[in-house]
C-alpha cells in the first residue's frame, strides 16, 4: 500500500511519537510506501521514512486555507491507498484528506477531538468529564467548572472549531482507539461504533526484557512522564508518606514538567525521598524501569491508554495505578499484574504499594507482568493495522 501520514509531529518524545516511530519503519519494512505529512519536526529522521513539513493550524486556531491547499498538492502527487490521521486538529486538513484520500483512518490518541480543554477534565472543581461536546454542555462548564476559555464567547468559538474535528472524524472510513474506553467516548460525540475499533497499543522488540531483572535490596517506585498536576505525582508522593518510614520506597521521577517542582516540595515537606532523573532516552528509560521495584500511575485524568503500564510490564514489573480512563482494562487483561484502587484514594494506593512491596505479592505480580507483555507484541498488532488500513478487518 501506499501509505500517506499525516501527524502533529515528527520527534524522538511523547507517547504518540513513540507509537509512530515503532508503526511506521515496521510497515515499510513489510512492503508499504509510507510518506509523513507533519505540522513540525523536530526530528525528521525520527520515524524512519520521509517527512515533508506542513505547519496546519494547532486545536485552538481556524483551519488555515494554506495548509489545506498544500496538502491537496502533495496528496495528488503521492496518490496513497489510504491517508492515516494522528492528532490533526486543523479541520480544513482533514476535510481536504477526506477528498483526496481513497480510503481515511484516523487514530484516536487523545481527548482532543472532543473536549475543548483537551484533557476531559474539570479546571475548578476537578473531576473526568464524561459528556458529549456540545455548545450546550461545554457552555455550561465553562461557566460553572472553568473549561475552555471560561464564560466568554471565545469558548463558544473553540467548541465550534473542535466540533468542525469532531465531523471530520465521524466521516473517516474507520478510527482506531486503543482503548474500549476512548471508543465509547468517540462514540458518545458521533463516531460510528461500526467504523470503531479497538486495537491495543504494541512495544517494540527492544522494550522487552529477555528476563526480568532481579528486585534490588532497596525498594523504589518509579513515576515515568510529563509532571503535570493531571499525572498525579503530588498525589502518588501523599500516598507514599502514609507509608511508615521504615518501609517507605524511595520515589523515582523519570520526567519533566511544569508540576516538578511542587512535586519536590510536597516530598521535602513530607519526608519523601525523592530522586529525579529527568528526561530519559528509550534505553535509559528501560534501565529505570528495571531498577524499580513497582511503577506507579497515579492519573487523575482520563487516561486514553497509559503506555507506561504495559512498558513496565515488558520489564517484569508491577503496576499500581488509580482507576482512570483506560487503565483498569489492560490492568485486568493483566490477571493480577499490578493493582487499581479508586481514583485520587491516596490511602487506598498507599496500601497497595504495600501489598505489593511483600516478597511473595510482589513475585507473583512481577512474574504476570512479564507475562501479559507478550500481548502487546508488534507482529500482531501490525496485521491487524494493515487490514483495517486496506478495508479487510472484519
């Protein structure tokens, strides 16, 4: 096939990033013709095939008439089987890949189609918004919990731009989620559930462990991503001070972000130890995950997946995590390889990083770990792209 990509962009960070620098070298191995269409590439040779930039509007602007006609141009040239779609929120682009694609998929990576803040959850009030976008609904939070641009009519603009996505969506010939429970939201806001389908995440060879690296004699949980107050690092250093000290696991910080630093407070002000290791490269990143002891998803957003689970399970190594978004559903394909507990209950993760730390807990959820990582093997989950790309999966 020839296969025209259309993302945000080109880079060596970020959780999308790191699915397309893993999908698309592998299908041009398998044969295909893949070309990116990017908004900005901070790396160009990132994902392994060629990168041609195109700056269209970002999720907040009016579609631009510029970008549109330069896709036109390269679509024709190009003439793909199918045009995939990753986090473009420029509406005159998609609407111009729907005429000049033959066949168009759009992935579904994040919230953004279909929430004006983008990330599902409640400025002032906290809590997951589980509602159909709408001027209506939206209008109604802005006014009482703060979304979008709050009670102004620029809000009201911002919700008719993400609407004109949302559209542009429903009308692709098929949309991947990878989770049932992103599906159900694009479901929710005019997707078809019969152009929808589920396919889980895969890891590249290299992020699985030949073993699982033996537990170190000093305990430590690691928190891995962007440190944003909807990651819930603050909240998961909370838990870790109900701990009593003598039993207390040193917390880990692979990552960077504006919430760094009030997480280093929270840890000081409760006795926490804390190390950060900043921004990690792939290799790094494994080394980290095989000196935890546990890794910790504290989210208190809708997660869409939480790749960092399943990494970790690549590792042999348990998983604690609030039940946010799509978690508990790779959590309980797992059978046992980590623990959920009630979003934002900080004594009730508390005790299951306690549960977990006993040797004979922590043996049996390490060993299920290492096993529920094989689902997310790239083989499979390449077949099954290249048949929803071609129109052949059932």
């Amino acid at each position: 096939m020839k296969i025209l990509v259309l993302c945000e962009r080109v880079d060596a960070e970020g959780g999308t990033e790191t699915y397309l620098r893993t999908l698309l070298p592998a299908l041009a191995t398998r044969g295909h013709d893949v070309r990116v269409l990017a908004s900005s590439a901070g790396r160009p040779d990132a994902y392994g095939v060629p990168v041609d930039v195109v700056p269209w509007s970002d999720e907040h602007d009016l579609p631009s008439a510029a970008a549109a006609g330069a896709v036109a141009a390269v679509a024709s040239t190009f003439s793909p089987d199918v045009c995939v779609i990753h986090n473009v929120l420029d509406a005159g682009v998609l609407e111009t890949v729907q005429r000049h694609g033959p066949r168009v998929v759009y992935h579904l990576h994040d919230h953004r189609p279909f929430c004006p803040n983008g990330d599902r959850v409640y400025p002032q009030g906290g809590g997951i918004c589980g509602l159909a976008m709408s001027s209506r609904a939206c209008g109604w939070h802005a006014l009482v919990n703060g979304c979008g641009y709050g009670p102004r009519l620029r809000t009201l603009e911002l919700v008719r731009i993400r609407e004109a996505v949302a559209r542009a969506v429903a009308s692709s010939d098929a949309s991947i989620a990878f989770s049932q429970y992103v599906a159900t939201l694009a479901t929710r806001n005019g997707v078809p559930a019969r152009k929808t389908y589920v396919v889980s995440p895969p890891l590249e060879d290299a992020a699985f462990a030949a073993s699982p690296a033996p537990r170190s004699s000093t305990d430590g949980i690691l928190f891995a991503g962007r440190v944003v107050p909807s990651k819930g690092a603050d909240s998961l250093v909370r838990a870790l001070a109900q701990i009593p000290e003598p039993d207390r696991p040193l917390l880990r910080v692979a990552g960077d972000g504006p919430a760094l630093q009030s997480t280093i407070d929270e840890a000081r002000a409760r006795d926490v130890g804390l190390e950060v290791l900043g921004r990690l490269d792939a290799a790094a990143m494994r080394a980290a995950y095989d000196d935890a002891t546990l890794v910790a998803l504290p989210s208190l957003w809708g997660e869409p997946f939480g790749l960092v689970g399943i990494e970790s399970f690549a590792r042999g190594r348990p998983v604690v995590a609030y039940d946010a978004g799509a978690i508990s559903e790779w959590m309980e394909a797992s059978n046992g390889a980590g623990k959920t507990v009630p979003l934002g209950d900080e004594s009730r993760l508390a005790e299951a990083i306690r549960s977990l730390l006993s040797p004979a807990a922590w043996e049996e959820a390490a060993a299920r770990a290492f096993s529920a990582a094989r689902a997310y093997s790239l083989g499979p989950h390449l077949d099954r792209i290249e048949a929803i790309y071609s129109g052949h999966s059932q």
